[in-house]
C-alpha cells in the first residue's frame, strides 16, 4: 500500500515549463499534468481560477510531486492548493513537504490566515521542515544570536522587538555605535519588503522618516537592524546551497551600483572567484551548525533540507 505524501503548492516564480530550461532538464513528464496545477503568467492565478482558454505553465512546487506521481509507485502525492490547506488534510498524510507555501505567504494575507496557518503548521506534527526549523528560520534574532555565539562573522546588528522599541531609541541605539549608514530588514518577511538603507543624517534631519517606517510596519515582530557596510556592495555575494549538510553549488552576484555598467552581476561555476567561494564555503558550513536538529514526524533526526547560506564581503570599516 502506497504512503501518502502532502506537498504544500503555491509558487509562481520558479517557472519549468519554458524553453530555457531545456538545457537543464527534461520537463515531458508534465506533458499530463492536468491544467488546474498550472499558472497564468499574466495574472499569476491557477488556471482553475481562471477563465476558459487560458494557458498556463507549471512552476518548479507542482513539477517536484508530480514526477514523483509519475516515477514512483510506493508513493500517494496529494498536490495541496493553499485555500486546500485543512488541519485534517495535513494530519491525513504521513507527512507534508513545504514547497510552494508557507506562514510567510499567509502574512501577506492578514493576521487571521497567518494565526489559522501558524496553529496548523504546529498542531499537524507532520510538516517537512519541521515547524521548529522553520520558525528558527523565519525569527532572524533567533539563528543570527545563535551564529554570533559560534563566533560565525556578522554585520554589527540591532534587533528592534516589538513591544520593546520607538524610532527614537532606535536611533539613538544607532549612533551611539558611531554608524554613518544603516539598513533595516524584518523577520517574518519576504522579497526584501521592508528592506531601507538609511543614513544618520537623513534621518537627524528629517524624524518622519523612521516614524512612517514604524508605523507602516507596527505589526512585525521584529526589525533587524544592521550597519551598512559599503565593502558588501563592490564585493561579490556568494550564495552557497547546501543539501543533507553537503555543500551542492553556488552563484555570486555583485551589487548594479558598484559595475561598470550599471547592471548586476551574476556569475556561477567556475565563474566565481575561488576566494570568494572557498571563504563562502567555510563559514557557511559553520553557519548550517546554529541549526536545530532536523526530525521526521516520528521524532527519529534526519540530515538537513535545502538550506541556503548568502556571504558577503567587507573590506571597509566596520564600527
């Protein structure tokens, strides 16, 4: 008898279905992937949301189950569209992967859905990564005040707790560090919403500026706030995957404004720097042990999933 397997849908940016990636992959096997997995790519909907006639490609969360449908026997996949998600459909599988949507996806979509969503992911006791894992991940002090204890390299950083935080203690937390330029992130975010590079000055000068930041964001949790370090823009970014702990491969990719032309940079391979991938390959690998263990739903630990670990550059002052 086939174990059932969840997989949690909802991507519309990790496009398959496209000529490009013929260089990569076979994608026939999506050939009878029935069309309400698709996306429309203009209005970003399933087609079963969608008008009659619509076309629609499969993105990369659809393409991973159904390949397993397609190539493994011993296996049930249960595609689960976000407005799926039930705590009885969760629990009904032996376990759920999150590959297209998560509490992340449910903030966007207002405290209710994201305090429905948050309770599931606790209660089902089957999701992959684990919830632990994953609210390690989402709470940025969480893993960042983990890596500063194992002595893992970081840029001088402030975290603003809700509750426990005002634009002018903020500020004055700033320049008593003697930063000249700063920028502010969130935990609990996504597609650098929320991300501002500020300078001391700008904000001396006008204090609306960081009030309306306040405001606008009330709700989060937490402000992550870091110095800028202008050794990071001219500097490639080494972003290193690591899969069961191993390293898989990387890309690098330097910042528009610090080249020639204006236009980002984006190298992989062979194309990145070997002292910018070997020194991202080190202290990425001490950075994937601030991790809490990984466990299956019935509590035996397992290697680590995909994890991406992103290392930058400084060769400027750091305050």
């Amino acid at each position: 008898m086939p174990i059932k397997v969840g997989f949690l849908v909802g991507k519309d940016t990790d496009l398959v279905e496209d000529p490009k990636y013929d260089a990569v992959g076979d994608a026939s096997f999506l050939k009878d992937l029935p069309d309400k997995y698709r996306v429309d790519p203009d209005s970003h909907e399933y087609l079963k949301n969608c008008d009659s006639g619509i076309t629609g490609q499969a993105h990369a969360d659809v393409a991973i189950p159904w390949y397993i449908h397609k190539h493994y026997d011993d296996i049930e996949v249960d595609i689960i569209f976000p407005e799926d998600i039930t705590l009885k459909r969760l629990k009904g599988n032996m376990v759920n992967f999150i590959v297209g949507y998560d509490v992340i996806n449910a903030v966007f979509e207002g405290k209710e859905r994201l305090k429905q969503m948050t309770n599931m992911f606790k209660a089902c006791g089957n999701i992959m990564p684990s919830w632990e894992v994953q609210e390690f991940i989402y709470m940025k002090s969480t893993y960042m005040t983990r890596l500063k204890e194992l002595g893992v390299p970081m840029a001088p950083t402030i975290f603003a707790h809700k509750g426990k935080r005002s634009p002018e203690s903020l500020l004055a937390s700033i320049k008593e560090r003697g930063w000249k330029m700063f920028v502010m992130k969130q935990s609990y975010m996504a597609f650098s919403l929320g991300f501002q590079k500020l300078s001391v000055e700008e904000c001396e000068k006008n204090p609306q500026i960081l009030k309306d930041y306040f405001q606008d964001f009330a709700d989060c949790p937490e402000y992550v706030v870091q110095e800028a370090i202008q050794g990071f823009v001219r500097n490639w970014e080494t972003r290193c995957f690591w899969f069961n702990g191993e390293f898989l491969y990387a890309i690098a990719n330097k910042a528009a404004v610090s080249t020639d032309d204006g236009l980002e940079q984006i190298v992989t391979g062979d194309d990145i720097p070997e002292e910018f991938l070997e020194n991202a390959k080190r202290i990425g690998r001490e950075a994937l042990k601030c991790l809490p263990e990984l466990k299956t739903p019935s509590g035996e630990p397992i290697p680590m999933t995909l994890i991406r670990t992103d290392i930058g550059c400084s060769d400027s002052e750091i305050h």
